[in-house]
C-alpha cells in the first residue's frame, strides 16, 4: 500500500513515498523567494507546485500508478471533527477561495487531488489544524461576542496521542492525556477520550508565550496600546503572532540561540527561558483540571521537546499530575502517512467534508 506524502510550507514542499510505513524516498524542495514573489497568492502556485512534484518523482523514476493514495496536509477549512477526510469538490472550494485565510498548508488537499485524479488514486488530508472537537463550555470566553476557537498543531497531537495510548497498552479512545506540542507556537490539548475537548489557539498566540507568539496578553494594557495611536492594526497583529515571545524578549525565535545566551551568563535569557516552560506547566495543570485530575499521562512534542533542560522544568511542575512521556519533533509526513494508512487497511472510514 504505496502512498505519497504531500505537506507544503510557505518556501518549501515536503514529499515522501510510504510503502505502508516504511519509508521509500523523502526530501524538500526548496523555493527560493524570487519564485515565489512570481505568484500573487498562494493559490496561484499550485501548477508551480505540482509540476516540480512530478518532475521530482520522474527523476527518481517512480511511477505514480503504483500509488494507493496521495495524502496533503490539510488546510484552513471550517472547523471539523479529527480524522482522515477524502478530498472532495466541497473541500476544493473552500481552500480554493481561502474564507478562512491563505495559508501554504491550503495547497496540500489540492496537490493531492491534482495528482491523483489521473490515476483514479484516493486523495486525503489528515487532522487539519482547524479540528474542532471542543465542548460548549470550553467555547466561552467571558464576553459573548468572542468565542474561544480550536486552532492547533491537531496532526502531531493526534499522532503522538496515538503512539502514547500503545505504549500504554491502551486505545487512544479510551484514556485521557495532555498533549504540549512546543514548536513556533505552542498548543497545549486536552485528550478525553479520543477527543480534543479544550486546547488553547495556537495559531492566534492564545495561551502560553513561544518563540513568535505572545501568548494570553494583560487584556486591559493590550487595549490601552491599539488605541494609543502610535501602534498600526498591522504592529498590533504582529506583536501577537511573529513578534511576540522569545522573539520580543530576546530578538531570536531560535531555541538554540537562546541556550548560547544562557551559556554565556545572560541572566535574563535564563528567565525568559524558564518563563516560557514554566507558563506551559501551568496550562498543562489547567488542562489537569478540566480532566478533574484524571490523566493517564502528559506527553511533551514539537521541536523544543529536543531539549532536555526545558522538558525538565515543565516536568518539576506537573509530574504530581502524570507521567511525562516525550515524544521530540513533529514527524509529520509519518502522521500523514498513519492517517492514509488506517483508512486504506479499513480501520477506519474516511469522514466526508460538507
């Protein structure tokens, strides 16, 4: 059961050949910025997309006929429910038309389609970061005019969450966990069961600060600066999400950068540093209290989870909770590859988007 992988960023395109879970061939292509300044939006570059796709796999002489599947990291969609969902001509048209943002991640469903389409293959996406499984108390705000909204790295979550409840012995379906994925932005969810009831909007900087985002800001000295006239809408956006964080206190969004800081007696770095894990801890333990303290484990990903140090000191704070399971990186083309997988040997059906 032959599968490509397809999951597009913003200046490159990951693909990867799955026989099963064995992988075949993976690599990046890389755009540089001239290539991409050529196309006024996102979807705009998908025949750039595709075509460099083919060549790449013609230069490795693999015939897409032998394929089961093309499988593309989904996009901004509407909110859905977890799981692997077969691109559909509804689901082409929203990331067509992008209501929900322009995003390189939009790009993923229609590759998959493009590319399968000629050879009569299946074509999904998996767990999108819009999956949207909260309940209607975690929706509540404090103000009706503003809802609480599931935004996060649900893939890697998901995949992890999967990986953990095995090694437990148990079905994912059956347990709850906490799930911290520690990237770029942070995302903190709350497993019940199969279902991610309440995690924080990772994409909008909601929680806990990151390397680029500002996390869960003093609300009140927030509105005294967009209304102070000496900060556009555009800084305002941007000091929440890509300027905020470790890159607002420091001037670096890089983890590894921060740590030669502190390695040269940069106190500050330091704090800023063990502040970020120790406002992860507290969400973890907030994540604790809507499970009401039953937590069959607490699992630590994402990049940052390569470190040792940092993983230490969300430990100190929550292993009263759980265990602690660490799980480092996001492998997300295996993510794709498992979701493909499960439906193509009938584990589970693939959802329709409407």
């Amino acid at each position: 059961m032959k599968q490509l992988i397809i999951n597009p960023g913003s200046t490159s395109t990951k693909i990867a050949l799955y026989d099963e879970l064995e992988v075949l061939f993976e690599t990046t292509i890389r755009h540089t910025s001239e290539e991409i300044a050529l196309y006024d939006s996102i979807l705009d570059e998908l025949e750039f997309r595709k075509e460099i796709i083919v060549k790449t796999l013609e230069e490795h002489q693999f015939d897409l006929k032998t394929l089961s599947a093309v499988v593309g990291r989904g996009g901004l969609l509407k909110p859905i429910p977890s799981g692997t969902y077969e691109v559909n001509e509804k689901m082409l048209e929203d990331l067509k038309e992008s209501k929900r943002g322009q995003h390189a991640s939009n790009l993923g469903g229609i590759l998959a389609y493009e590319i399968s389409k000629p050879y009569n293959l299946f074509s999904f996406i998996v767990d999108p970061v819009v999956v949207d499984e909260m309940e209607p108390i975690a929706r509540l705000s404090g103000h009706p005019r503003f809802e609480r909204k599931s935004i996060f790295h649900a893939l890697n979550q998901k995949a992890v969450g999967r990986r953990a409840a095995d090694i437990i012995g148990r079905c994912y379906s059956d347990i709850n966990l906490i799930v911290a994925h520690l990237g770029g932005g942070i995302s903190v969810g709350t497993h019940k069961k199969g279902r991610v009831i309440d995690v924080n909007n990772a994409l909008d900087g909601e929680g806990p600060f990151s390397p680029e985002r500002s996390g869960t800001l003093p609300i009140g000295d927030v509105i005294n600066t967009a209304y102070s006239g000496k900060t556009s809408l555009n800084e305002m956006k941007k000091m929440v999400k890509g300027n905020g964080g470790l890159t607002a206190y420091l001037g670096t969004n890089n983890a590894k950068v921060v740590k030669e800081m502190m390695a040269s007696g940069d106190v500050n770095a330091a704090l800023i540093y063990e502040g970020m894990a120790y406002q992860v801890a507290k969400e973890i333990a907030a994540s604790a209290a809507v499970l009401q303290g039953k937590v069959d484990a607490i699992i630590i990903t994402g990049g940052i989870a390569h470190d040792d140090e940092f993983v230490s000191w969300i430990k100190k704070r929550v292993d009263f909770i759980s265990k602690v399971m660490v799980f480092p990186g996001e492998d997300e083309m295996r993510a794709l590859a498992e979701g493909g997988l499960r439906i193509l040997k009938g584990k589970e059906k693939a959802r329709i988007y409407d």
